[in-house]
C-alpha cells in the first residue's frame, strides 16, 4: 500500500519554503502565546538574528545546536534560527539529570548548547551561546541576507529526537531536512491547514510531537500559539486556552485527551466553536470514546500514528467510526510515507491479515546517531527489486478493506507511557544495578495504563518472599532503586510500584511470561498503603479548619483516590504518587472532585502534588470552600486578529 509522491524536495526545499512563507504572509501572526506575538517578517528577522549569532558561534552545516530552558515561544524561534544557520537542532527535555543532559550532547555531538542567561551548571556541556539578546529584541529589517541562503546543505540533518534504547542510553533519531520539508507539506495538505489556522503548542519540547505542532502550520502562513509556560494545563485551563486564544486545531495524546473528555462530559458542555480538528495518538483509542465523542457533536477527531524514525505521523484516520468497529484504525498514508504490512522475510501480507507495519519514503530517518549496530536492524531492505528502505516498525497491524491501517499490538516489548515510546530494558538495566537485584522486569501498569511497575528478584534470600508470590518494597528501598533511574531517564520513565518476587513465570521457550506476571500481580493481596486514624485525629500539615468539618468530607475524597487508584485499601495518609498515580490521573482526580464539591475554588491538578494524601486533600477543600470568589484571568486574552497584508 503506498500514499508517497514520486517527487522529491529538490535543493534547500526547507530554506525556500521558509523565505516564501515569509514573503507571502509576511503582515500576518506567526507565532504567539497570547502576550507576545510576532508575525511572519518578525519572526524571520528573528530567525536570521539567531542565526548569526549561531554562525559566529561555530554553528554551520551538519552541526547540531542543543536547545536548554527556553520557553516555547523562544524555541520556536530557536530551532527556526539553527536551521536558517545550515545547523540542525535538539532540545533538552524539563527536569533531564546532569548526567543525562551531558549524555544526550555528547550523543550528538553537539556544537553548541543554547538558552537564556548565564551558561547552566554541570561538566562535559559543550560551549553555552545566550541568546537573550536576539530573542528579547528584533534585529532591524536590514539584518542582511537570509544565511540560510550561504549555508544549508540539501539534504542534511534538521534535527535530533531521543528516544529509549535498550542499553539504558537514548537513542538519537536524526531526520534531514529533506525529510521535514515533506512532511509539513503532507500534514498541512491532509488537514488543509491554511492562514486561518492557530495550532496550540502543547507537547514536551524534547517530544517529536512539537514539530508537527510548528512546522504544517507554518507551512501555510497559519499561526502556531504557544502556551505560556512548559507545565501542562489541566482539562480547565486547556479548555480555556482554546476558547480564549481562538485556536482550531490541538493535538493531545490519547490519556489527555480521555481527561478532557471526562471533564467535557461532566460539565455537560462541548469544545469552543473555532476548535475544528483534535489530534489524538500515542496509545490505543477505546471506540467507545471516539464514538461518544462524536455524539456530542464536538471539533472533528484525528488519530494519528506514527514514529520518531518517520518523522513524527505516518498516518492519519478522521471518522466517522462504525458502530461495529473494534478498533479505532490508525489511518491511512500521509504523501510523503509509504506503509505495507509484511510477514516472514518482510514479504506484503494479504489485504486482511496481521504483520509488520513497515515505513517507508521520504520521511524516514537516515538513523541512529552513533548507533550503526540498531541502524541496521530497524532500517531495513524488502525483499523486492524497488521496495527501498523500509523501518521495521516493531508494530503488529492490517490493512482494512477501505485501505485504513488498524494497529494490532507489538511484536516485542517496547511500550508506550503517556505517549513516550520505552524500552523497558532500558529500565530493567538500572534497576538491576542495584547489588539487591539479581533480576529486574518492567511492566506496563494495568491499574493505571500510564505507569509503570518493576518486579524484582532479590539477589539474596533475606527479602525473597516465596516463589509464587510477590511483596511490595519498602520506602527505604524504593528510594534507593529508584534513584538510578531517576538520575539516567525522565521520570515518566520510573516505576510508581515496584515488587520483590521469589522467581518470575517463564513461558516455553525459557522466556519471562510477561503476561503472566503481570496476572500474578493483579491477582496479589494488596499491603495496605496507609491506615485510618481515629476520627478528629490532627491533620498533618492541613489548614487550620475545624477537624470535625474535615472528616465529614474525607469519607469521600478517600473515595475517589481508592477509585482512581484501584486500591480499596488505600489509606488516608498515603500518598497520591506513591500508590501508583501521577499527573494525567491527578487531572482525572480533580474533574471528579469538582463534580462532588462544586462550591470549590481553585482546585487544580497542582494542588493534588502539594497536598497528596486523601486527608490533607480534604482538609485544602474545605478550606476552599470558605474562600471568596474572586474574578481573574489565567490566561492572557487572545492575540490580536490576523490581517491581511
């Protein structure tokens, strides 16, 4: 099955694109986050700024400039800046240890790494470039010529994205700029995206999934609106910044976009008018919340799929869905990929039948940085006179009748955690580290979808339970176990629940039976994570509220964390994070506590992390229910309308 075009982007296709983009829509917004907004002449000066001062730096043609701390609207103009230089760009994710920062510049081999003020602590960085200077002021219109124009090579690197590696170091994907120019060409034209169009930026900066929010709608003179800060806002909030910065197309993962759904449905209300399309991707879609999504006559659903090695989306699905469909499919081909389904010696299926979702086209990856050994195992070769590179995606999927591709699995291990792609080998390794360990293995939590647990084999007999069974680890242990993790791989990639286990279940082939530990672990009787005080007990920590008053509210905001967690035995001092949650499920839990106590003001996603337990929890909500009502706005109004030129 092929949906790529023959043609291929001719010389400096990206640099061309970019000055007739800016030529054509030069008066109109490019770039907001609803303060500050520049249009598209501001933004190529800007871009031409950083360029220079990347240039005169060292940046140039096949080097790579790292992007550190920089607000979303300053990275925008950043990686716009590096390429203009000839160069190509990463991004460090929020809240990367030193060790892993330093790990992911030397991967590249980074020229340059780039932000705002004085250069950041920590050794083995490359050369700091601050960049306050050119993002804080516009160079004038008489900047120069575009030094892009002197500098990018044809098909050379755009950028670099990590992701997991089973070694426990990331992978970096390098995507050419060959590669980008099709595919913002071949999203914009599947979503006819056009001037009219403010896409919301909303995706982890270090998450490929910025630059299908940035570069389509670029493509077309559309606006590309940034929110504010880097924290992700809860579904209130999000409906907010859609309804007040008049954004039409957003693209959520699958777990956020259930959380704005639940909190849609609750409200009984639907998205703001000039909201037409929602992207949603990185996980299974249930039918049956696409379906009752579109019965309530909301902003049209995209499922998107695709990966980092193809750049960014491969496919694309829009309803509206069967009423017998079993699955959500994932779409079909964008112009600039190719997808096939292939069995044994990477031969095409027939139309029907469960194989291998194979990538192939233009937007392929030219591989791993560094990393020629996994290059060669994933980018592979059909058998096929003319069938070209393909990437083995490790995905188990079929080709519908109507030619829509359905997603059936894996055929490995690889997982996917709040849209991150992992190898949990990459986690098993740094627990296993650990002189307790003798073995380690990662497992997708079932309680929650997004979160991880880790089973664990002591390598002494002192805390071995027996073989059959499982205990849970201390919080001394927990600590310690963790802190390698933490200190190597983002903290979405850490286990919320770790076991000891006597030994793990082995499948015929002497394999761990993943599946039937993870049943092992469902069917185990749960440790109590916090015992009840006797009522009127003093509230840790709490507001000074009346004791009695609070313990009428705990019964049921003990409830709702029990719910949400999956654990009857949760108790009213454990902690939120510490039996399994985490921010998507903190979201999930306020929709729900708005619905019990609606009097209640300011309840957000952040005020579960400060107070975690149920009875602090319940202790902040009555002590919000005494608070007045005050008007405020937290988010700036919309930018000013776009105009012609």
């Amino acid at each position: 099955m092929t949906g790529a075009s023959d043609t291929v982007a001719g010389p400096d296709a990206l640099s061309r694109l970019w000055r007739e983009v800016v030529i054509r829509h030069g008066g109109r917004p490019a770039l907001t986050d609803g303060r500050h907004t520049l249009t598209y002449r501001q933004l190529g000066i800007a871009a031409k700024s950083v360029a220079g001062r990347l240039i005169a730096a060292g940046a140039g043609p096949g080097r790579y400039v790292m992007l550190d701390a920089l607000a979303p609207l300053d990275a925008v103009v950043g990686m716009l800046g590096a390429l203009a230089a000839g160069a190509a760009f990463a991004v460090l994710e929020d809240g990367l240890p030193e060790s892993a920062r330093a790990a992911r510049c030397a991967r590249i081999d980074a020229a340059l790494l780039v932000g705002r003020g004085a250069a950041p602590g920590g050794t083995d960085l490359p050369p700091w470039v601050d960049l306050s200077p050119q993002l804080d002021g516009p160079a004038p219109e008489s900047a120069g010529d575009d030094p892009g124009d002197r500098t990018a090579v044809p098909g050379g690197p755009a950028y670099a994205m990590f992701t997991s590696g089973s070694t426990g170091e990331p992978k970096a994907v390098e995507i050419g700029r060959d590669a980008l120019h099709g595919f913002a060409l071949a999203a914009a034209d599947r979503l006819a995206l056009g001037p009219g169009d403010r896409w919301l930026q909303l995706a982890s900066l270090g998450f490929d999934v910025v630059v299908e929010e940035v570069f389509p709608v670029l493509a077309h003179g559309g606006t590309v609106v940034c929110r504010p800060g880097t924290a992700v806002p809860d579904p209130q909030d999000l409906h907010a910044l859609l309804r007040d910065l008049d954004v039409t197309v957003v693209e959520l993962s699958t777990q956020y976009w259930r959380e704005y759904a639940r909190w849609l449905d609750v409200r009984g209300t639907t998205t703001p008018l000039p909201l037409r399309r929602v992207l949603v991707g990185g996980e299974r879609m249930d039918p049956d919340d696409w379906r009752r999504w579109e019965r309530a006559g909301r902003a049209a659903l995209v499922h998107v799929y695709g990966l980092t090695e193809c750049t960014v989306t491969s496919t694309m699905y829009e309803g509206p869905l069967a009423e017998a469909a079993a699955e959500v499919p994932v779409g079909t081909p964008l112009a600039n990929a190719e997808v096939s389904v292939r069995g044994p010696g990477r031969h095409p299926v027939a139309p029907g039948e469960v194989g291998e979702i194979h990538i192939g086209g233009p937007s392929l990856a030219s591989g791993y940085l560094g990393d020629p050994e996994q290059t060669a195992r994933r980018f592979v070769t059909g058998p096929r006179p003319g069938d070209g590179r393909l990437y083995a995606t490790g995905d188990l999927g079929r080709v519908l009748p109507d030619g829509n591709v359905e997603f059936h699995g894996r055929v490995d291990d690889q997982m996917k955690i709040r849209g991150h792609r992992l190898e949990p080998a990459s986690v098993e390794r740094l627990l296993a580290a650990d002189p307790s360990v003798a073995q380690a293995v990662v497992l997708a939590d079932a309680r929650t979808r997004n979160t991880l647990l880790a089973c664990l084999v002591p390598a002494g007999p002192a805390t071995a339970p027996p073989p059959d069974g499982v205990l849970p680890v201390t919080a001394e242990q927990r600590a310690r176990l963790l802190a390698r993790v933490t200190a190597e791989l983002p903290g979405w990639a850490a286990p919320q629940r770790l076991f000891w286990t006597g030994a793990l279940p082995k499948n015929a082939h002497g394999k761990v039976d993943r599946r039937g530990l993870a049943a092992r672990l469902a069917t185990e009787n749960r440790a109590a994570s916090g015992s009840a005080p006797a009522p009127g007990a003093p509230a840790p920590d709490g507001p000074p509220v009346a004791a009695s008053a609070a313990v009428e509210l705990l019964p049921a905001v003990l409830r709702r964390f029990r719910d949400l967690l999956d654990d009857p035995e949760f108790g009213v001092d454990a902690d939120f994070f510490a039996g399994g949650g985490q921010s998507i499920l903190a979201m999930r839990l306020v929709t729900e506590l708005r619905a019990d106590f609606p009097g209640t003001v300011g309840l957000r996603a952040t005020t579960v992390f400060d107070h975690p337990t149920p009875r602090r929890l319940a202790h902040w909500l009555l002590a919000a229910q005494t608070r007045p009502r005050s008007v405020s706005t937290p988010f700036p109004p919309a930018a000013p309308k776009e105009h012609k030129d």
